[in-house]
C-alpha cells in the first residue's frame, strides 16, 4: 500500500517533468538561425522607417524580426500593419507580449518561419537586419516574391552589387555599437528592371 502511494505521489512531478521537457524542446528552433540576435537600436528602428516612407497604408514585414520591436513601432507610431517573421520560438513568443504590452497585437503578427520560406508576397516595405551572406542568398526571393514598388531596408549590410537607391546614416546614440549606423534601401524593380 505504501508503495502505491509513493508511486500516486510520483505521477504528478513525472507529469509536470514531462510538459517543461516538451516545452522545452517546442522552444528550440527547428534549425539554428541564420544570424545571432542583435537587437536593432530605436534611432535605427525610427530611421529604417523614415527612410522606406512608411505610412498608415503599408504592410511592413520584418524577417528576422527578433523582438518584433520594427513592426510594432510600425504599428505603434504610424498606424502601419506589421508581420514580423522569426525562426526562433523564443523571439516570437517575446514579440507577441511586445506587441500586446504596447497594445497593437490587431495590427501586427508574428510568425515562427524560416525567412527563406515563409510568404512575403504582401508585404509592401520589409526590413532586414541580417549579414551580408544572408541579404544575398536572399535577394532572389526578394526580387521574385515582392511586387515592383515594394521598398527594402538594411539594416548596416548592403546587397552586393545590387546598388542601394539611397543610403543614410543613423546618429550616435546612447545604445552606441558599431551596427545599426547605416542604412540601404531599393525599391524592388518592375520587369527587365522597369
């Protein structure tokens, strides 16, 4: 009888154990990310939005959106709708209770997804903050999923030797760090470059 008792008493701690490891391992991305997170800093986020024009009618998407803090200050400040897309669960979990705190989860929404997959097409300004290796293997995607029109911001790294249309330097600020000082934008071409 004793030994039953103990073994009723295990049933909960084996349960509770059970749920933190799969919670545990739901927390873990499916691949490791293409880029260490690095925060973009709020005179680069204010900047990156100024510089795309963004306004109350754009859908902007973030790939790699880390904390979500792009797309809710989108929200936030200029009424824009956001997607921001991430491959670690971590950070999207962190944007959603971003974004609620900030009161603009109707307006924006994040999604856990490889940023090499996941469906852009809508997106009328995306913003990236990711390595010059990454913007590269990703500009065919960009330029095939995005409509013509559609404007582009890096975040520090350029594309090679697809010429930024315009280029602006962030102010020193108290967040100081060697990233988030420069800033390219395209706009994505119509056909044959049109």
């Amino acid at each position: 009888m004793l030994l039953r008792k103990s073994l009723l008493n295990a049933y909960p701690v084996v349960a509770v154990l059970s749920v933190a490891m799969a919670a545990a391992q739901s927390a873990a991305p499916r691949r490791e990310p293409d880029v260490p997170y690095v925060p973009t800093t709020e005179a680069a986020v204010e900047a990156m939005l100024k510089l795309a024009d963004v306004k109350k009618t754009d859908i902007v998407y973030d790939l790699g959106c880390g904390d979500g803090r792009i797309v809710i200050t989108a929200a936030k400040k200029l009424g824009a709708r956001g997607v921001g897309i991430d491959i670690n669960p971590v950070r999207i979990g962190e944007a959603k209770e971003n974004a609620k705190k900030a009161g603009v989860e109707k307006l924006v929404r994040f999604e856990e997804n490889d940023l090499f997959e996941a469906d852009i097409h809508e997106a009328t300004v995306v913003t990236l903050f990711l390595l010059p290796h990454i913007n590269l293997k990703l500009r065919p995607k960009l330029l095939q999923d995005l409509k013509p029109g559609t404007r582009i911001v890096s975040n520090t790294f350029d594309m090679g030797d697809w010429k930024p249309e315009k280029e602006a330097i962030v102010p020193e600020t108290d967040e100081d760090s060697y990233l988030s000082h420069k800033l390219y934008f395209w706009i994505v071409p119509g056909p044959a470059g049109k």
